[in-house]
C-alpha cells in the first residue's frame, strides 16, 4: 500500500515524441523534492513520470487500484493541464470520494482560478508545495476535510528541505540536456541529475511566467548543495543546475566553486546565468570546478527589444565580455535567442539572426516566443486580440488540438506572419552554424578537447535537420 501518488503529467498520453518537445531531458524535480518531505514526515509515496515511463491512464487506474492509494497529485505545466483533467476525470469516475485529487505546478500558480473552473480536482496548492502538501496530505489520512485552494507561503530557509527523493527515478529514462557537451565514454559513465541551489527570480521577463513567490529570490547555503552533490556521487557525477541564474549571488557561487574545488572529486556540470551576473574571477573558478556549459539568456540581439521591451537590461557589450571569459577558461557558451515580441521589426529579427556570430559563442537556440499565463506577453496578446479570452480553458478542454506543440498560438508583431518568424529562424541558424569563422572555431577546439569531436559529429544530423527546418525535432517552438 502506498498513500500517496504523485504524477507528472505530460502534454499528451498519445502522440509521437517530436510533437512533445523536450518531456524527457530531466525528471521531475518538484515531485521529487514533495516526496522526500512526505517520506521525512512519515507518509509513503511513489513518483510516477508519466511519459518517460509511457503510462496510459488505463495503467495508471490500475496502479492507484493496486496501491491502494488515498492521495493523488498530478503536477502540470500549462502543456500538460489537458492531460491533468483528462487524468483526475478517469480518477474521479473510477474511485469517486475514496481518493482524492490534488493539483500542483506551474499552471496553478499562474492561474488559481483553474481549480474552481475544473471540480474533478478535490484540492489545489499554489507555490512551493512541500510543507503545506504534507500537512493536508496529513489531514485527509486522519479523514478530516480538504477542499479548494490553498496557497502555500514561501519557504524561507530552504536547507530545512531534504534533498529531493531520486529512489524512484529510473535514470535511464532521461537523456539529459546538458550530456550533448561531454564526450561519448564520459556520457556512459556519468549520469546528470537536476540540481537546484536558489529559488526565485527577481527580474521582470516580459515572457516569463510568474508564478507566486517567484520574485522572492533565496538560496540554499553552498554547503548544503555540496552535501546533496556528494550524496549522490556514486550513482550522479553530473549535473544540471536548474536555476533561473546561478550566478546571482556571487559569494555564493564562489563558496560553491571552492567546497567542490577542495574536495577534488570530479564534478561535472552546467549551469544557466546572466551576462551581467558573472566577472572573470567567478567564470574561471566554475571552470575550475567542473563546469563545462553556460546557458545564457540573451533573448533578442537588438538592445532595443532586449531591454526596453522584454526588459532584459543587458548590454552586448556585457554578453561579449562574458563570453570571451568562458572562452579563456574553456566553458562552452550555449545562447537562448528567440523572436517574436511587442514593436519587433525586420531590422531587429536581422540583429537577433546575426548575434550568435557576433558574439562567438559556442552554440544557438532560436525559438518563437509562447505567450504563457502569467507573463506580461501573455496579457499583451489578449489585449492586442492574438490570444482568445478562454484560450486556458479551450486547450484543457481538448478544443485546440492533441498536442501544446501543434495548437497553442505563438506571438506574432504586428506586420509579420508565422511564416517571417520561422524563416528567421532558418536564416539564424544557417548564417551561425554555416558560418566559416564557427566551423574554424569549433575544429580547433575539438582538436584542443579531442573528447568532443565524436559528440559533435553525431550531432550533425540534428544539426542538417535545425538548419532545414528552423529548429531541432523536439523544438516546441
């Protein structure tokens, strides 16, 4: 018997992997951090990912039946709230009042008024679900009442948290973003696991969704993350920090640098940051401890998009700086470009399409901004009538499409079509990555780093299919 549940929902239960986008490059970090304070405070639970573990709903009710359980959580992105309803409605016409049905994640957070709209959910948790879960979980085990939203307060101390429970995570499942930078011998011998040092966020992205408490920005101590990283160094070697920025604190990230330095085991691992939330002293220090890959998020390669209307406030000159530093220390830089904002021209798409190569880095991603709820783009599209007043609801409800990839619209300027959008982003890649100088950059350090020569030649099919049609197969946008 297993009391609790927990499900990460996926944006479809049926469809083919390239319509998904990237469901299976991590598991689920919030459920799992949830089940090891369930399991600290006495309650058994098992984490299902549902599509890494390509679950039907059939074996799902079987499974509930099975284990006999009294609680169930599904977890949901706004991708994947059609397969959440889907999910609880089978739950609640299968075993009605018996077992009750909880809804967490990013979409609730964003959208509270979700679970008055869908009933088949008993109870819902906006915010950082760990300590306030457990207790309700508690309260129904003793058959008390739970029912309606609750709204979880930020966790201030965030070293109280065990660490998130990997017991039930089959690695093999998941194949890791961050593996595409180390070496094929290095990839069968490490395994990555989601990590996170901080949460919260205290810039204002117009594209990114804001969920409660995600401003209040706090970090675990280095201490901390360092005993979580050794607790796992005989099954976990690498890692994949999931921070929107790393680098934010920095006597932090050097204190971090330093316990992993000293302890002279072998880390590897990647990280996401800001341009200007790094100097030399820190990149060199990352690199020192293990570091292999920085994520950066540039966004447009026109200051004027960048700043003034997604609110960015980095300069390129701070990009290129912090770039050339990677460089001298060896850390690959990976950009996060994307088009389709507010007010953007033909003139700031051609900034954007060129930047990777002005700025040298090691590698693009070029995607089409999805207006998501609870980011400001998102109120923009529906002010400026691209995005329907009920889109939330005809999505949940299975009215757009099988999958979030194939239905949900994308932001488009005014002045332009889908079709501009994605040739830029055909344009992009092929004058990056075709670019004589890149290809000169990237032989000489693979013949520098011999270890990345067989990664990159596997990767030039994914490479030849980005460069036809825009992005990779598993591109959502």
């Amino acid at each position: 018997m297993t009391q609790v549940l927990l499900f990460n929902c996926p944006t479809a239960f049926k469809a083919e992997r390239s319509q998904l986008g990237d469901e299976t490059s991590n598991p689920p970090l919030g459920l799992m951090y949830i089940a090891s304070y369930l399991k600290k405070n006495g309650v058994s639970v098992k984490i299902s990912d549902i599509w890494a573990e390509q679950l039907s709903i059939k074996k799902i009710l079987k499974n509930i039946q099975k284990e006999k359980a009294k609680v169930i959580g599904l977890s949901a992105t706004t991708a994947s709230t059609k397969t959440a309803v889907q999910l609880a409605s089978e739950i609640k016409t299968n075993f009605r009042s018996s077992v009750k049905v909880a809804l967490g994640g990013a979409h609730l957070s964003a959208d509270p008024g979700f679970i008055k709209r869908y009933p088949v959910f008993d109870f819902g948790i906006v915010g950082e679900g760990e300590i306030l879960f457990t207790q309700l979980v508690k309260k129904i085990l003793a058959k008390k009442q739970v029912k309606g939203l609750y709204t979880a307060p930020p966790i201030r101390d965030l070293d109280q948290l065990p660490f998130p429970d990997r017991s039930g995570i089959n690695k093999t499942n998941y194949y890791g973003a961050s593996t595409e930078s180390v070496s094929e011998k290095e990839r069968n011998i490490i395994a990555y696991t989601p990590i996170i040092g901080s949460r919260g966020c205290p810039f204002r992205c117009c594209f990114c969704s804001k969920p409660v408490h995600k401003s209040l920005y706090r970090t675990r101590t280095p201490e901390n993350i360092f005993q979580e990283m050794l607790s796992v160094y005989d099954k976990y070697k690498g890692f994949t920090f999931m921070d929107d920025t790393l680098t934010l604190n920095r006597e932090y990230t050097i204190k971090l640098c330093d316990l992993i330095i000293k302890s002279n085991k072998k880390f590897h691992w990647t990280a996401m940051t800001r341009a200007n939330c790094v100097d030399e002293k820190m990149i060199k220090k990352m690199a020192e401890a293990g570091c292999h890959d920085l994520f950066f998020g540039v966004e447009s390669g026109s200051e004027r998009i960048r700043n003034k209307v997604i609110k960015k406030n980095v300069r390129d000159k701070e990009i290129f700086r912090a770039i050339n530093w990677c460089r001298k220390y060896g850390i690959q830089t990976n950009l996060f470009l994307m088009v389709g904002f507010p007010g953007e021209t033909f003139a700031d798409l051609e900034k954007t399409i060129k930047f990777g190569s002005r700025a040298k880095a090691d590698f693009i991603g070029i995607h089409i901004t999805v207006p998501l709820p609870g980011s400001e783009i998102f109120d923009t599209a529906q002010i400026e009538g691209k995005l329907d007043p009920d889109i939330i609801d005809k999505y949940a409800q299975g009215k757009l499409g099988q999958t979030f990839k194939d239905s949900w619209p994308l932001y488009i300027p005014d002045g332009m079509t889908l079709k501009d959008l994605v040739e830029a982003k055909k344009k992009g890649y092929r004058s990056f990555y075709l670019n004589l100088n890149w290809i000169f950059r990237r032989l000489l350090f693979d013949f520098k780093n011999k270890q990345y020569f067989k990664q990159d030649f596997r990767m030039i099919k994914t490479g030849i299919y980005a460069l036809i049609h825009g992005g990779t197969k598993y591109s959502i946008s």
